[in-house]
C-alpha cells in the first residue's frame, strides 16, 4: 500500500510540473481566432514536457510540424510530423524554436500558423563553488623586550629557564619586581642588618 502511495505521489508531482496549452483557446485550431497566434505565443512561457493542444475539424484541417524554412513559406511538401486526427497534442521533448503551419497551404499564407521557442533547462550542478579567499597572514609575536636587551642576564626582572610562562607572555602579564629595600641597598648581611636596625630605633626615640 505504501509502495502504492508513493508512486501516485511521484506521478502527480511530475504531472503537475508539465501543462497543456489549447491553442487558439476556445476558437481552437481555426483560421482567425479571438487572440492572433503570435500574440498569444509571446506571452506564455513554455518549457520541455509541456504539450500544445490542437482542436479542429478533421479532414478539413491538419497541423504540420515543419522545419523554419517551410514555416515561413507555407511549404507543405516535406513536414516533420503530420497531425490529423482532430485533437491532436503536441509535446515538447527539447528546448528551442517550434514551427506549427495548417494543413491547408491558403489558411497559412493568410496567417494560421504558430511559432514556440521553448525555454532552455536550467542546469544547477554547472554552477561553479567560490574560490577561498587567502588566508591573511598571521600577525607577528609580540617581541620580548627583556629578551632582546643584550644585558638580559643582568636584569634583576630576567625571567628562569624553568618559568612556567614563555618570556613574552611573562613580559605582558608579570608586574615589574618591586625596588629593592633600604636595608638591602645600604650593605649585606650583618652588617647591613644592623645598620637597618639603628635607623628605625632612632626615628623612633626622635618621635617620642
């Protein structure tokens, strides 16, 4: 059943993209219908698989299917495909100019025949993808100024070997390191100590 469904689904989808085109509308297939033929051609659209309809007396009128030569001069002769059966359907299996004259070569001459350019198919698989753009290039490394002094190793803010952080990272993140203190200035060791020590024992007593 579901195999069914889906075959009536893909038949009418496929129906429903084709039309059928009564020529000559309710005149029909005639010698001086309502609306001229060349009129009515330019202004529908047709494309491959639509089919045109021709309604006519028959045995007093035929559709001819010539080439554009013949079109032009009512030539009878040598057409590509007769139709006379009286509803006749027509269906286009390619795209470009279709040249329609009547049976009768005096009805042609005063203007019963039918020129139809149908439209090319689209082809969407010939479109071409984009190119990629060039990648920009990429920008340069921040440069470590500490790095590039040539008296890096006597910095007292040179980072180790052993940082967890690159030097340049290390450069932009890391605060300077803090000014060394009075008492380490002044001397080392002891000596040093001591000399700290008196200094702030004598601010004190000059306070008190």
């Amino acid at each position: 059943m579901g195999l069914v469904l889906v075959v009536l689904l893909m038949f009418f989808l496929g129906s429903s993209q084709a039309y059928h085109f009564k020529v000559g509308g309710k005149d029909g297939w005639v010698l001086k219908p309502s609306e001229g033929y060349s009129h009515w051609a330019q202004r529908n659209r047709f494309q491959v698989n639509d089919s045109l309809v021709f309604k006519y007396k028959k045995g007093s009128d035929s559709v001819l299917i010539v080439d554009k030569n013949d079109f032009f001069n009512c030539n009878k002769a040598k057409p590509v495909q007769s139709l006379t059966d009286g509803n006749s359907v027509y269906k286009f299996d390619r795209s470009g100019p279709f040249y329609f004259i009547s049976g009768d070569a005096e009805n042609c001459n005063k203007g019963q025949k039918l020129e139809i350019i149908v439209l090319a198919v689209r082809n969407n698989t010939s479109h071409k993808a984009p190119s990629p753009k060039p990648s920009s290039p990429s920008p340069s490394p921040v440069g470590n100024p500490v790095a590039s002094s040539p008296n890096a190793a006597e910095s007292p803010n040179a980072e180790s070997p052993n940082s967890e952080m690159s030097p340049a990272h290390s450069s932009v993140f890391r605060a300077p390191a803090p000014a060394p203190s009075a008492a380490v200035a002044v001397g080392g060791g002891s000596i040093g100590l001591v000399m700290g020590l008196s200094l702030v024992f004598g601010l004190f007593s000059g306070l008190v």
